[in-house]
C-alpha cells in the first residue's frame, strides 16, 4: 500500500496529504514572525512560484532584535541589519519577481495578534491584493515561542478582516479575499509541494541571513553551514519521499475562505 494513499498516516500526522499542486499564483504574501521564518517555511514553494512569474510579498512582523546569542549587541542596530538581510533574502527568492518586503516592526517577542496589529495586517493584504497568503501554523501543539503563535494568527485572522467589507472601513479600500491560505509547520499538513528544483534557491536565500548564523544556523564555519544545508536537504527529501518527489514543502491547505 502506498504510504501516500488517502487515509494512511503520513509522516507527520495523520492527516491524508494530497501531492496535488496548486497554480501558480499571480501574487503571494508571506507572513513570517521574524526575519527569515518565511525562508524556512516556504522558501522553495515562493521560489517556484517566483519562476513561472507569481509576484512574491513579505511581511514580517517583529524587528528580530532578539536574534543573537551576544548579550552585549546593538539591539538597534542588529534589527536594522535584519532588515538588510530580508530583502536580500526575498530578492534571492523571486528575483525580478520580487515584490515588496513590508515591516511591521514589533519588538521581537513581544508580537501580539491584537485588533490594531490585526487590521495592519488586514491593510496590507487589501493593499497588496495577494492570491494566495501563507504563514505559520498558528495551530501547531506545544509551540513554545509566542511570536511564531500570534504571527499565525494574524496572517488567519487577518484574511478575514481583509475580506469582509465591513471590517476596518476606516482603511478605505477595498476588500480583497485571497484564493488559498498555506500554513507551514502544521502538525496535520495535507498538502505537499515539490520544490525539487528549488532547494538551492531556498539555501541561498537562508544564507542571506548571516546574522543568524550562530543562534539560528548553528553554523560559523564552512563546515557547519555545509552541514547546515545537508539538514535542510535531508529534510525536505524526508517530507517529498512519500510522493515521489525529491524535495517537498508541506503544508495545511485552507482553500475556502
Ligand atoms: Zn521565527
């Protein structure tokens, strides 16, 4: 029986996973709680899209001022360099197909998904008009750090805020209801992505983050980022294994909205 057949337990949960692929979309969103979240969760799914001509957006929420191990850092400056290091990072992605890279700016750790930073959101999802939104897994069990909950939340909560015309009628635009929602990390995936070809884009991409080096990566040599990136590689190869594809991005699909 094939692993993948509907009804039996993936690899992660128990959830059937469908190998079936989205279109690629005319524009995407990716809301991430901190710089290079996007990157890990769907790096390889926007760097495909991005090269059969979807526009890809960022929005990261916090400034990742936390971002370090050195106790004596220029918080100020280290959320400035972080900032640098996204939009390389998306322009590593998407090339010229790079949209735009949008900071809310809340203190790392600190991110709350209350009603004033929900309709931030629900502004910059009317504005940027995106078909398809994805975000962290809000749902995820025993997920430790708050920041990567709420930013869940906001991308969630902020569809509905940005597609109900009665929401925030103060932003003065006009509604706009995405396609699809994808929501990486979920216990539950029940959609896989193959991004064979673009695992390479997507280590490229995590590499323009160099200030997570240390603390993120694990890696301040060349030999610890080859390992690094051998870690990444296994991984996906672990998520497409079940599907026949090389390398996967899995996610739960919410095409109802
Ligand atoms: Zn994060």
């Amino acid at each position: 029986m094939a692993a993948n057949e509907p009804g039996q337990p993936g690899p992660l949960g128990p959830s059937p996973l469908s190998a079936t692929e989205l279109d690629t979309p005319s524009s995407a969103l990716a809301v991430g709680a901190h710089p290079d979240d996007v990157e890990f969760g769907c790096g390889g799914l926007l760097a495909k899209w991005a090269a059969d001509g979807c526009i890809v957006h960022h929005l990261v929420c916090t400034d990742g001022s936390k971002g370090t191990w050195d106790p004596d850092v220029d918080v100020a400056a280290l959320a400035q360099r972080r900032e640098v290091e996204q939009r390389e990072a998306a322009r590593r992605l998407a090339g010229a197909n790079a949209g735009e890279v949008r900071f809310l700016r809340r203190v790392d750790g600190e991110l709350d998904s209350d009603l004033d930073t929900r309709g931030e959101v629900a502004r910059i999802i009317r504005e940027l008009r995106p078909q398809v939104v994805l975000g962290h897994d809000p749902w995820k069990r025993y997920r430790l750090h708050p920041d990567h909950r709420h930013a869940g939340r906001l991308a969630c909560e902020g569809i509905v805020a940005a597609r109900d015309p009665h929401f925030f009628r103060d932003h003065g635009l006009v509604h706009h209801r995405p396609d699809a929602l994808l929501l990486w990390e979920a216990d539950t995936p029940d959609h896989a992505e193959d991004v064979s070809a673009f695992v390479d884009t997507k280590l490229h991409a995590l590499a323009a983050h160099e200030s997570q080096f240390e603390s993120t990566m694990k890696a301040v040599d060349e030999t610890q980022l080859a390992a690094f990136d051998q870690r990444i590689r296994n991984r996906l190869g672990d998520l497409g294994r079940p599907y026949d594809m090389d390398a996967a991005e899995v996610f739960k699909l919410i095409a109802d909205l």
